[in-house]
C-alpha cells in the first residue's frame, strides 16, 4: 500500500525479513552481521530452520552449495556439522567435481541450534507475525511492512522469503486445508500485493511423504546404508565440527503389489485426479509420479533414514504421494520391512505460490520495486541448500543497497551460487528448480573443496569473514602452495631402493627418475600412496593434502578449463545498456527482443542464456552494440 496520510511505524529496521526458514535464516544474519539493524518475522517462532521435507543437507551439487555459503560467512554448513546423524560421500568413486558430501540430520536439534544462533545474533530482532502488505512510497521504493494485526514496520530494504507458505494449501486425496506445511497457518495477503504491484505470480507444488514409527520397521528385510567411516565437513571452521556417534539408514524397494495399488487409484491423486494443476518437481517425483513416468520398472529405491535420536519418526525417501490417507498405509506395508509399520504422519502435497525470479535482477532485487527483494522457494527453487545460498545473497545486498553501495552479481563461472541466480534470473522456469552438477558448464573447476578458495576472499571484503576465519584460509592455502612446490621438486630415482619398491608393489614405472607431482599425476597413485611410501608431509591436515593432489592431478583439465571461461568472458561480461531498446532492434527475431525486453539482462552472457535468445541473435546485438558505440565516437570527432 501507498498511505496517503503519514504512517505510524512501531519500531523502524535497516532491514526485514519476511520468514525464518534456511533463506530466512542467512538473509537475516547475513544483514545483522554486516551491522544492519535487521527484523526477522516468522509465523512460528518454534519452527525457525525447520526441515519440512527430508531432515539433510548436500547431496550432488547441493553439496556446493552449502560449501559455498559457508565460505561466504553463512550457516548452513555449520548447523548440519553440529546436528547431524549420518555422513557420507556420494560419487565417490568418481572424480572430485561430482564428489558430494551429504548429511543426515536431527530435524528438532537442526531448528534448535538455529534457533539459538538467531536468537543471540547482534543487531537481529525476531518477531512472531504475518506480514500481509508492503508500505511503500510515493515513488514505489520500499518504507516498510504491515503486519495481519495492523502492526507497521520501517525498514529501506525488505526480503521475502516465505517458502511455501504463501497461499499455501496441502493436499491429501481430494481434501485440502490451506496451510503452508501440515499444522501450520498459510501467508496470506503478500501475493495481492505483489499482484497489484504488477509482478507475475503462480502456483507450483511440492511434496512429502509419511513418516512411520522406527519400532514398527524390520530392518533384517532391508539393505544397510551405513556412514563414511572418515568423517568430512561442510563447514570450513574447525570450531563447528563437532564429532559423533552415526546412525544407520537403510533401503528398501517398491514391489509389484505397491504399483498396483497405486495404478488401480491414481484417479484419486491431488494431480491425476485433477484437482490441482499445479507443476512439482522433475527430480524429486511423487511415487505416483515415478510409477506412471517410468511403468518400464519393475521397482524403484526407497531410503529409510531417521528424523532424530531421541525422535521414533522415520522418513521414507522416494515415497512422498498425495493419495489419501486411508491408502497410505497399505502402500507403505507392500515395502519389504514395513508389512507391520506404524504411520505416525500422512503424506501431503502442498501447492503455494512463487513469483517467476526472471522479475528480479542477478542481485535478488525486485525489477518493479526498489528495495524489494526476494529470495528461496518465493523464486521457484527447492531444496534447503538452494534457499540458504539465496538467502545470504539478497542479504548482502539488501545492507549494500541500504548504504547505497554498489550491489554483487556472482558470475556463474565463479560458484554454484551464481549459476543457480543466473538461470533463475534469466530462464523462464515453470516448475520447481533444483540445482544439479549438470547445470554447471565449469564445475570442474567449482568443487566443494575450493569453495573457501573462490568465495572467502569475497566474504572478507563484505566483512562476513572475522579475522580468526581469514587467518586459518590464509594459512591453508599457503601450506598448500608450499607442498605442491615440495611435490614438483622432490624425485624418486629408479635405481633408488625406494623406486624399486614402488615399481614392485604398483607397476609404475619410473624412467631414469620423477618428480612426486608426476607420480601423483598417474592414474591409481594419490596423496595416501605418498604417505605409505614416507613421502608426504605429515605436518598438513586432510583438507591441504587432499587441496594439493587435486591441484597437480588436474590441472591440465583445470588449465583447459580455466582457458574456455577466459574465452568466453571476453563477451560475456560485456555489460548491457540498462536503457537499451531491444523492440527497435529490428535485426533480432521478434522472440528475442520480447524476452530481452521482459528480462533485461546485464550482461552478453545473461542475453545468451535466456530460452529463445539463439546465437544468431546474440551476434546480431553484439554488432548493434558495436554500430552504436561508432556512431557515438564520430559524434565525439565531429563535435
């Protein structure tokens, strides 16, 4: 709303945040830490950081990202080092770009911590309510925000970051509730607003499934899924690793009698009965989903994990469904193991709205209004990890926008971070987004190990990165440098006893003699095979052993790879005139000058990742652009 009479504020913030969830979370803090007085308001001040769907963090390419907000001064990877119940790598047996840590975690200890941290964090204040309407001024910039009750709040920057909780209704069968999560109220009133505004909105879905007691389950009918017996980290701080005892989670299958269940009652599914239209998620699929997608398959995997220590709910991965909740049960007793279980929750589905991210700028800011940004599963994304990485970039630059600095775009060619805010701003996405290794055109050059190596000097500039954290990067990376000069300078002879032995145990044959790089550099051979023979530097932890050999392994890939993205960026990061007409540039296909239009990139290389936007296209702007800069050179000579 514009009041047409002054308005009466309660209280008066740099910065609001609409929602406490994992974008939430480090928007908030991320503003509070950079010294912005920040209001967090959240509709349950018991829910903070609360893990609705699967209770983990990371996973493929996930696992960057939760890297990446740590490297950048954010949470989430401290949280799930404190709470977590199991770890492992996934990909392992592949090359480092695809590894991916994932973690298993205590839901209420997760919220709990959380919780904690926001609670005590300087400069942020937290408050139960729901925010309704925004207040804004004469010429459309942000004044505050206005609360269901009528409570008013001035802020210069607000983010929202409601999840699924705006318009939120769940569905179970044919019966639904508005809710933005089981049990808990819907947000109502934003989307009006936004509506009004001129922003686009619409509907997606999401899903989850039953939970079932633990000591209804027999677990001898299922395959183990044990921990990593070396336990690895998210976070790059020693002092959020907290070691502890893991859990086991198990797998288990779909059989015949499941898919028959559901073929013989999809009609009374939310989606195939026809009761929402709404789009769900591509890679995270109902069981509903998965039966009618690939019929082909006999079965399909199912995970059980734990939810907490102390909490009997078990979470059935890969089982979430919509159809009713008489059905669920039976469904779930045709999985092997569970014939006998308990369900202690339904599955639901819930539908919400979400506002097309191609309305925001690469910084997260609204198009249509200063001030405004937005961030999370608001922007059409899924996944905790994807949220948080959000979260902290609209939180920077909601505190550089309030100061008015100048506001950070992330290039995709610098993180997962990017690459996800790139496609969001600039892909006409219509259905849930969920990051992916694939996504990335240079992940091998975007690991979780050198996430702190990309991203922490950024964090220091911002000011997220205290001096003890910048110490211990500085002193990891110098120790690095150090022994991949040891590696490349140091050789094994081949008449030495000691290449004799290494030709004898591993057939690598040495030719007169070889640098430690060279051998590191050879398929089979790593930093352990170094350590077994006495040659490794024993003063360096894990993480700068591990740093070296991938450094030396790789680097002819990452040279290569590195080469193509300096190729590139010759155009790419050209900058775009904020006030260029496309609709008159009569060389561009009609498609291409409405979505430039519609989009407005910032760049050549936002321009060439828009859907309809070809290479032909791009050529054809990049000589508008160089016919325009001569006409304003001749100007200039002739004037």
């Amino acid at each position: 709303m514009t009041p047409q009479t002054p308005i009466e504020f309660q209280d008066e913030f740099d910065i609001i945040v609409i929602g406490a969830g994992h974008s939430g979370c480090e928007a908030a803090l991320a503003g509070a830490r950079l010294g912005c007085r920040t209001l967090m308001l959240t509709l349950n001040l018991d829910k903070i950081a609360w893990q609705p769907c699967n209770p983990a963090v990371g996973g493929p390419a996930k696992s960057q990202l939760a890297h990446e907000v740590d490297a950048l001064g954010g949470e989430i990877g401290k949280m799930a080092d404190r709470t977590y119940l199991q770890k492992r790598v996934l990909n392992s047996s592949r090359g480092p770009a695809v590894w991916a840590l994932r973690a298993q975690t205590d839901k209420r200890e997760y919220s709990r911590v959380m919780k904690n941290v926001v609670e005590n964090q300087e400069n942020l204040v937290i408050r139960e309510g729901m925010a309704t309407d925004l207040v804004l001024g004469r010429n459309d910039e942000v004044l505050g925000v206005q609360t269901y009750f009528g409570a008013n709040f001035a802020a210069k920057a607000v983010i929202i970051t409601t999840g699924t909780f705006l318009g939120g209704c769940i569905w179970v069968g044919n019966k639904s509730m508005p809710a933005g999560r089981a049990g808990e109220f819907a947000a109502i009133g934003l989307t009006d607003t936004l509506n009004q505004l001129g922003f686009e909105t619409g509907r997606l879905k999401t899903g989850t499934p039953a939970r079932v007691d633990k000591r209804s389950v027999d677990y001898s009918k299922m395959e183990v899924q044990p921990p990593d017996e070396e336990l690895r980290w998210f976070s790059f701080d020693p002092e959020a690793w907290v070691e502890q005892e893991q859990m086991n989670c198990y797998l288990t299958r779909t059989t015949p009698e499941t898919h028959q269940l559901i073929q013989d009652n999809l009609h009374l599914s939310p989606v195939y009965g026809g009761f929402i239209d709404a789009k769900g998620p591509r890679y995270c699929p109902s069981i509903e989903d998965k039966i009618v997608r690939f019929a082909h398959k006999d079965s399909h995997q199912i995970f059980i994990e734990p939810e907490g220590r102390d909490i009997p709910e078990l979470y059935i991965q890969g089982f979430s469904t919509g159809l009713p909740e008489n059905l669920q049960l039976a469904m779930l007793r045709t999985l092997p193991g569970m014939e006998n279980c308990v369900m202690l929750r339904p599955a639901y589905a819930v539908e919400y709205d979400y506002l097309p991210a191609t309305q925001c700028y690469p910084t997260l800011m609204t198009k249509y209004i200063e001030g405004l940004f937005a961030a999370g599963q608001l922007n059409g994304t899924t996944g905790y990890e994807e949220a948080a990485a959000q979260g902290i970039v609209a939180g920077i630059n909601a505190v550089r926008f309030v100061r008015g600095q100048e506001m950070l775009v992330f290039p995709r060619e610098q993180s997962y971070l990017g690459t996800l805010i790139d496609d969001l701003c600039t892909k006409d996405l219509r259905e849930p987004y969920r990051m992916l290794t694939s996504r990335s055109e240079y992940r091998l050059l975007l690991r979780s190990d050198n996430a702190d190596q990309r991203l922490t000097p950024l964090g220091r500039e911002i000011g997220l990165i205290d001096d003890r954290r910048w110490a211990l990067f500085q002193s990891k990376y110098r120790n690095i440098a150090a022994e991949k000069e040891r590696l490349q300078n140091t050789r094994v002879k081949e008449h030495d006893e000691l290449g004799k032995r290494i030709f004898a145990d591993t057939q690598q044959r040495i030719k007169g003699s070889i640098t430690l790089a060279d051998l590191l550099r050879r398929s089979g051979f790593h930093y352990g095979s170094l350590e077994h023979y006495g040659l490794d530097n024993p003063e360096l932890n894990k993480a700068e052993k591990e740093g070296a050999e991938i450094d030396i392994k790789y680097s002819g890939y990452i040279q290569r790879q590195q080469n193509q993205i300096d190729q590139i960026s010759k155009h790419a990061n050209r900058q775009l005139p904020e006030d260029l007409d496309y609709m008159a540039i009569d060389t561009l296909s009609m498609e291409s000058r409405e979505k430039l239009a519609k989009v407005r990139p910032l760049t050549i290389g936002q321009a060439s990742r828009i859907g309809g936007v070809n290479p032909a296209d791009i050529n054809a702007l990049l000589i508008y652009l160089e016919v325009q800069n001569r006409k304003k050179e001749m100007v200039g000579v002739n004037g």
